[in-house]
C-alpha cells in the first residue's frame, strides 16, 4: 500500500472535490491522511480493482464512505455491496475487510474517543 499525507487548507471558503484528491495506481491501494488527530483520522483511500484490505480489527468505531465505485465490505462475516454515495459504520472491535469490485474510492473516519 501507499501511504501519503497531504495538507489540507485550512480556510473554510475553500472547497475540495474528494475524487480528484487521490488518484488509481494500478494494482495498487493508495491513502492519504487528510487529517490524523489523537481523537481520530480521516484517510481517503484508492483501491484499483481487484485490490483491498484483508480481514482485521481495530478499536475504533469508523464510517466508510464511498467516493467512487463499487467495493464489497466484509463486517463479522457479512458481506455487504457499497457503491458511490453509500457507507456502512465499521464497529470497534469487530472483524472486517474490504475489496474493490471496480476502481474504488472510500473516505475513512476512525473516532477515537
């Protein structure tokens, strides 16, 4: 996976389009924390197709929101189809895994407190 961290302005008149903020690399999971707090993070990630994210847990609540194509969401073994515009909360503590079905675009909030 690639990681990058990006800065975003912090000028409020200043509007951002979440898809163009990350781009595919083929074969490959691209992030970029967009902000990264002790309290929690907010990471946009590009999966090509077929890429993902095998099952694991994390302590924290999150919410999955989907930027652009379709991923299938593993949570405790339910398997559930998101497309543009959809997301799903992850609960602390439970195992999940994702796998993008085409080109896939999600934006992650982890809450940490």
């Amino acid at each position: 996976m690639t990681v990058e961290n990006i800065e975003i302005s912090k000028s409020a008149s200043e509007k951002i389009n979440l898809e163009n903020l990350i781009a595919y690399q083929e074969g490959s999971v691209v992030s970029k924390t967009i902000i990264g707090k002790k309290t929690g993070t907010v990471t946009l990630f590009a999966f090509d197709t077929g890429q993902g994210l095998s099952e694991h847990t994390a302590p924290f609540e999150a919410l999955v929101y989907v930027v652009d194509g379709e991923a299938k969401i593993t949570i405790s073994g339910n398997e559930q189809i998101l497309k543009k515009g959809e997301m799903v909360t992850l609960p602390a503590n439970e195992p999940h895994a994702v796998k993008a079905l085409s080109p896939y675009k999600m934006l992650l909030i982890m809450i940490k407190s």
